[in-house]
C-alpha cells in the first residue's frame, strides 16, 4: 500500500514507488462513494498495465477514503494523497502533479469512468505519433439509463497546431478527461490548475495556446455521468466563476506573448457565453450578473465588442444593450424573440428533418468508424512495438497473424 498525508504545510510520501509507469492518472475525490469502486474499477483493469495511479482524498465526509486505502492494499499501483478540503478539483490535482512518474499524464474523476482500452489506444497513439496530446470522445449517462453521444467538432490532425486551426479544438470540452497528455509537454506550460475559478477552461485554453502536435482518437472511451449534484450542475457556481477564469486566461497569454493571436478567439467566446448564459437564468440574477460582467471588462474588450467584425452584428447589438446603451432596446427584444420564440418552434422541425435524412446512414457509419479505429490502434501497437528492441518476438508474430487474417477476410470478400 502507498501513501501520502498532505497539509497545507507540505506533503510526505509513504510506501514503494512504481518506476517509470506509461501513464500516471490522477483522480481527485470528494464525497464521491456511491460511484468511486466503479471508477477504480475501470481504472485497475486497464489493458495497460503498466499505470500509476494517483488517488488525492480532498478531505472527504463520507467513506471515499476507506474506498481508496482498500484499493491501495490491493494494488501497489494505487497510491493514496489524503489532504483538507481545498474546494475545487484543481488544488487536488495539483497536490499530485509532482508526483507523477509517467511518460504521459490523465486526469480523471472520480463519478465518472474509461473505457478498459483507454490508457493503452492513447499510449499507443502518442508514441506511435511523436504527439503532444491525444484526444478522444466520451458517452454521457445519466442517473436513470445511459445515452451517448458522438461529438464532430473536431477535424483530425497529425500537425502542430496554429492560431487558425486552434479554434477547432477550443469548441471541445474544456474538460481535463478528454485528452491524455505527454508529461513533459505539461510541465512546459510552467503553471498549475488555479483555484477558485474554471480550472478545467483555464488549462485548455493554456494547453491549446502552446500549440502542441495534437492527435484524435474517433472512439467514445470515457463516460461521464449527470449528476445534478455535481460542481457543473450547480449552475450559480458556474456562473460566478466564468468572468475570472477569462481573466486568468487573458493574464496568463498576455505574460507569455500568445495574447495577440488568439485575442479574438477568447474575446468572442466570453461575450457570447455571457450573452448565453444571461437568457438562461432566472430574471432576478440578471442585474447582477451585467453589473459583474461590465466590471470585468477593460478597454481592449469594450473596443473589441464595439469595432469587431468577430462578432455578429446581432450578438453584439444586445450585449451593448445589456451594458447600458439603451438605443439597442428594439435590436435586444428582436434578438430576444429570435433566439427564444422561433428557434423553438423552429428547432423540432430541423431536427426532425435531420433524423430522416440521416438516421439510416448513422448506424453505418458508426460501425466503420469503430473499424477503422481498431485498425488504426493496432497499427499505433504495431508501430512502437517495432521501434522497440525489447518487445518480443511471439507479441510481434500475433500482431502479423492478425494483419494477415484481416487482409485475406478482405480479399475473400
């Protein structure tokens, strides 16, 4: 069993170290018992083997830490930081960031869980590659049944990224469990999840800044779980963090001069987040929510949403209208009736056209997408393997026996 006690005045580890384990996960846990065992779970029974497993006790009322020091006597991998509550994941990941070991690094949490092939398609991927960081889709489930959802918004790339191909991946979840991450490239960021605030926007949005070699894996290897409970469901925290995470993000570029090329990009999506998120809240919360985000803004944002072609004419109409220029009210209740009334009555149809033009073709479609991912996973084992001097002979043979089967099924056909 491993361990580490930590405190606000440092951490000291206990216990057998792993040497150089593939990847490192990290999953920070609070009052999380009723789903963590199904979490470990999918955790120690990767197909790769070779992990380290970082769990952080962030000062837990119920019996996650029993779940997490059994675990830790089971498996030597688990190794268990019990801290105080630090009130965000972020101070809990960042509690075990020093003490990863791997080649790549995966924050996980912890009432959610991975596919059993996750760690070993991204390790694959990431050393057959050179990448940087790898992406990959995920399933949502709910409290009463599951659904799933394959996400499109990305294109598949194999270069490093610029501030104009940048924006295909910003429109991805923010979320730090959709993506495995070279450590070394992590490190390089030379900063830590913040606390208080966004952290998981934060961090993507510096991730993405520093435009690294990125790779996409079409397949739905994580699944996350509704809970109207969790830090997302609750929708005032959410809106009270969202101003100073943009603030953190527009500080940190400007420090390292990666502000200018990607100004647009952050501004457009603050404002139009602001403009979303203010339609969807109770009427009593909206006179605060403008007075918060009017003092939030400086001159390069209030000069960027009056002269910006960025930003549709519209949007920008009922923002200024919102933040004191009463000469848009009409523009504002026009786009008001726009995106409240019609789209609704609008939307039923557009997606009911869509599911006929469509719905034959999905299932298709999915199929071969979960084909070719196969073999292009196979082909990433394939690839390292051969780099390796170390692999062995018999594991080399099945990967060609499987190769060769799967081109004379083809041929046959």
């Amino acid at each position: 069993m491993s361990s580490i006690n930590a405190s606000r005045t440092g951490c000291e580890f206990h216990g057998r170290l792993i040497m150089q384990p593939k990847v490192s996960i990290i999953i920070p846990v609070y009052n999380v018992e009723p789903y963590l065992r199904q979490c470990l779970d999918s955790v120690v029974h990767q197909t790769l083997r070779d992990i380290q497993i970082l769990c952080v006790n962030d000062g837990s009322t119920d019996g996650s830490l029993s779940i997490l020091q059994e675990y830790a006597r089971r498996d030597s991998r688990v190794t268990v930081i019990d801290q105080p509550n630090g009130g965000c994941p972020g101070r809990a990941r960042n509690a075990a960031i020093p003490h990863v070991q791997g080649e790549y690094v995966y924050f996980l949490d912890s009432d959610d869980w991975i596919d059993p092939s996750l760690c070993e398609k991204a390790y694959y991927r990431l050393e057959s590659t050179g990448a940087n960081v790898v992406f990959f889709f995920h399933h949502e489930a709910a409290e009463a049944g599951e659904k799933g959802r394959l996400l499109s918004a990305l294109n598949h790339c194999r270069w490093s990224l610029t501030p104009s191909s940048t924006s295909d991946f910003i429109g991805f979840s923010p979320a730090p469990w959709n993506r495995v991450i070279r450590t070394s490239f992590f490190e390089g960021l030379g900063t830590q999840f913040p606390e208080n605030s966004m952290e998981d926007l934060f961090m993507h949005w510096i991730l993405l800044a520093n435009e690294p070699h990125v790779e996409l894996i079409l397949e739905k290897l994580y699944y996350y779980r509704l809970r109207g409970e969790s830090l997302m469901g609750q929708r005032g925290g959410y809106l009270t963090r969202r101003g100073p995470t943009y603030a953190l993000i527009k500080n940190h570029l400007r420090r390292t001069g990666r502000y200018e090329p990607y100004r647009d990009m952050l501004l457009k999506r603050k404002f139009y987040g602001f403009l979303n998120t203010y339609t969807s809240i109770h009427k009593n919360h909206r006179p605060d929510m403008v007075r918060r985000f009017r003092e939030s803004l400086d001159e390069d944002e209030i000069d960027f949403l009056q002269n910006s072609e960025k930003i549709q004419s519209h949007n920008r109409d009922s923002i200024l209208y919102l933040l004191g220029d009463k000469s848009y009210y009409w523009k504002y209740v026009w786009h008001t009736f726009v995106s409240r009334c019609l789209k609704k009555l609008t939307k039923p149809i557009e997606n009911a056209l869509r599911f006929f033009r469509q719905n034959k073709k999905i299932d298709e479609r999915e199929s071969r997408i979960c084909e070719l991912s196969e073999q292009i996973a196979e082909r990433d084992r394939l690839i390292v393997q051969l780099r390796s001097p170390h692999e062995s002979s018999e594991e080399l043979q099945t990967v060609n026996i499987r190769q060769s089967l799967r081109f004379d099924n083809k041929k046959a056909a």
